[in-house]
C-alpha cells in the first residue's frame, strides 16, 4: 500500500526537468517537497549506518541544509534522491570517522530483509534471523557485526538491502562501478554471515 511518502517521492520523480529548474531557482516550496520527500528515508539509511539517533538526525538535517547550499549547482543529471544521498553518504563518512574507536555503533532496524547469496540471498540462513527478524537481540547480534564494517560497504548494503536501491543508482552514490559494487556487497554479505555464525546464530 501506497504511503503519504510514497505519493510525495512519486510526485517528486515525476517532476523531472521542471524540478531541476525549480530547485535551483532556489524555489522555497520545491526544496520543502524534496525534504519531505525523502527525510524519512535519508534518517533510516543514516541510523542503518550505525549513527546513534541524534546523530543520524545530525546528519540527515546536515545533508539537506548541504542540499539546499547547492541547490543552485543541480544539474538534474541525477535523480535529486541520488544526489541526497550523495550529500549524505559523505556526511556519514564524516560523522563516522569523527567516533571515537571504541564508542559502539547503535543496532540498525530492520536491515535484514532477504537471504543472501552473492547474488543478493543468503547461502546458509541464519535460522534467527528468519525466525524472528524484528527481534532485539538479532537486531543488536547485526549491529555488532557491522560495526567495523567500512562506511562504503555499510552504506552498499543498507542502500541495496533496507532501501532497495538499484545498482546504476548505488554506483551513482558511492562513486563506484559496478564491479565494485558487487564486491562490496560480496564481501559484507559474507563478513555478516560468518560473524552471524560466529555467534552461534548459523543455521
């Protein structure tokens, strides 16, 4: 079932050139529309990089006050949600490497969503996991393994796996081709896997 989001994201999308020119006209009531758009969206992938709350929010209000600083240099080459999440990945990286080493990464919500094999479904699936998907002890057993997970996996595997982006728009994101992109997602896949096994998870 549609959401009210989903309308807004719609609409937004649909506006193609029309938008561009508003947004970098620096129109007020076509840069709200983008923020209600996706401000949802952008604060799940930020929480689902491991940013505690208040930061995740830190970052997503970051990224669109970056947005709206730039709006006049839109091009409109992109979709506008590939150039938030642009912004956004940047200041992720950014709020990531200012933690401190041993400070913990927050659980992500929801990031498991499929089984995974290299080709996007799990080889041996965790039976929790499939079991009890939105239970906490899960939730927090994901976070921990991904918590020294580089930025740039963390972010390929949330855009792919809790966003369901798609590769072009993904590649577009993280400045990678897609080659890259599928080891990135190999080698977090996997590293989940392992370290979910570890812990006595494994099915």
């Amino acid at each position: 079932m549609a959401t009210a989001e989903d309308s807004d994201s719609m609409t937004v999308q649909t506006e193609g050139a029309e938008l561009t020119a508003r947004i970098r006209a620096g129109e007020r009531e076509a840069l709200q529309a983008v923020v209600h758009a996706y401000m949802s969206q952008l604060l799940r992938a930020a929480r689902g990089a491991g940013l505690s709350p208040d930061r995740a929010e830190d970052v997503t209000q970051a990224t669109f006050a970056t947005f709206i600083e730039v709006a006049p240099r839109f091009e409109g080459r992109s979709h506008v949600r590939t150039f938030l999440f642009g912004i956004l990945y940047k200041k992720i990286a950014e709020a990531r490497r200012d933690l401190k080493r041993n400070q913990r990464f927050d659980a992500i919500d929801d990031v498991v969503e499929q089984r995974f094999k290299t080709d996007g479904s799990w080889q041996r699936p965790p039976r929790p996991i499939d079991l009890q998907l939105h239970d906490a002890e899960i939730r927090d057993a994901i976070g921990d393994c991904l918590e020294h997970v580089s930025t740039q996996k963390r972010m390929a595997f949330v855009l792919r796996e809790v966003e369901g982006l798609a590769t072009e728009e993904i590649c577009k994101i993280l400045e990678v081709t897609r080659t890259n992109l599928g080891v990135l997602l190999y080698r977090v896949r996997n590293h989940l896997r392992e370290c979910l096994e570890a812990k006595g998870m494994g099915g």
